[in-house]
C-alpha cells in the first residue's frame, strides 16, 4: 500500500462515468484506455444508477484539471462524468466479516 | 513531501506487484546490495510512503459474494451527527471502507455481504438504522481493477 499524499498526490477524485450504452463494446473499450492513465488507481463497474467508477489522484487542483481535460475527457463512449472529491477515509482495513 | 529517485520507483513498483519479496532478492533483481536495497526500502517505510502491507483475500472464494458501493447523504447535518455516525457505520463489520466526499452524496461506503439476501439483511437492520443516515444509493459491484498509480 502506498501512501500517495506522503508523495505529493493530495488531490483524490471518485469521477462516475455514465457510458454510451449504444455501444455493446463501451466498458471494454473504455477500461482500456483507462488503464493508460497512470493517475487512475482504479477502475470499478457497477449495476446500478452508476456504470464505472475511477478513483483518479493528482498533485494538487491544477494538475487535476490537467488530467481531467488531457486524459480523461479523452476516453471512449463517455455520455456523463460525475465527481465526487474525497475529503477523509474514516475506515479503509477491507477486512472481511470473518 | 517525500522525493524519490529512479531506484526507489523500481522498487516500490516491483514491491507493489509482491510485497512479499525480500530485499537480497529485489537488490539482485535491480542491481543493488542487499543492505542498499534494504536501507531504501526501510526509508519508504519510515517516511510513511509505503503505508502497510495488506492480504489480498478472495471475498467470493470465502463465500462474500456481493460488495456493494452506498451512497450515503445524512439527514441531519452538524458535528454532533458525522461523529454518531462515523462511529456507528465504522463498527459495523460488513461495512469494509467509510470515506467522507464532497458532491452529490456525504460519505461513500464498501459493503460486502454474502448474497442479496444478507444484503438486504445489512441494509436493512445496519444501514438504515444508522444515526441522522438520509437518502442512501446502491451500487452492485459488477467488477474492479487496482492499478499501479503513478510510480514512475
């Protein structure tokens, strides 16, 4: 597990992407050119009101805007972006209830 | 903030893909001496840039098999309240991850159950009963994908 804020990345951005369902290859083609980012960390698909998710970490506010303008506005079948920014991590052990 | 060198991104990329790999084996692998490798891996650890080691478990194989995402937007908001409900939703086993975001909900939570069923169990009994807990929003986790991140 890396610590990305003790590396500069103190910006971290859930961005849930609604896609063009018209298009049976949508999420293949999209995840694709997700995983060419490498400030995604991951990418998660759902069923539900949210299709896929990516968890997106930047330096600081400029350089989220960057991304989000050079990188992400770029990728495949995108009909809506959402973002929600996290503020804390109040319990993130992933433990399971063994 | 913490500056690395090519050498320490090899190795945090190389120890992101097996944590287990000792440090004479990683210091072969990069060209290293084993006490080299060891005293750049101890620095990570020291400067909190590498944060933990964690077992990556098979929740389905161990019979969990849904995870669900929830959105959760508090009714009532004031100090008070985020702290009974931190406190609450963190101490509820089946609730794997609590994060606090800014938009369209307040907190956003990992919730693995065994089946719909128990799903509906946790909501139901856990969830909802939650203090000051408002609009909720469910979002089956069809699949999911750690990347590496920016190493380098």
């Amino acid at each position: 597990m890396i610590d990305w804020r003790k590396l500069g990345y103190a910006v971290e951005v859930s961005l849930r992407v609604t896609l063009d369902k018209a298009q049976p290859r949508a999420f293949e083609e999209f995840a694709q050119a997700a995983r060419k980012i490498p400030e995604v960390l991951e990418i998660q698909s759902f069923l539900g009101r949210v299709d896929t998710r990516l968890s997106v970490i930047a330096r600081d506010m400029a350089h989220y805007q960057q991304i989000y303008r050079e990188s992400i506005l770029g990728l495949p079948h995108i009909a809506d972006v959402e973002a929600l920014m996290h503020v804390a991590r109040i319990k993130s052990d992933e433990a399971l209830p063994l | 903030m913490i500056e690395l060198d090519s050498v320490d991104r090899q190795i945090l990329r190389a120890l992101s893909e097996d944590a287990t790999q000792s440090a004479s084996a990683l210091g072969r692998a990069l060209g290293l001496s084993q006490p080299a490798t060891w005293r750049r891996i101890k620095r990570l650890r020291e400067t909190g840039v590498i944060a933990g080691q964690r077992l990556d478990l098979d929740r389905e194989r161990l019979g969990f098999g849904v995870a669900v995402f929830l959105g959760v937007k508090l009714a009532t908001k004031g100090r008070v309240s985020l702290e009974d409900f931190e406190r609450a939703v963190t101490a509820i086993p089946e609730v794997q991850t609590v994060e606090h975001i800014l938009g369209l909900y307040d907190y956003r939570l990992r919730v693995v159950a065994r089946d719909i069923s128990d799903f509906e169990r946790v909501l139901r009994r856990r969830i909802m009963t939650l203090p000051g807990v408002g609009d909720v929003e469910a979002n089956v986790l069809l699949s999911e994908e750690r990347r590496p991140g920016p190493i380098g």
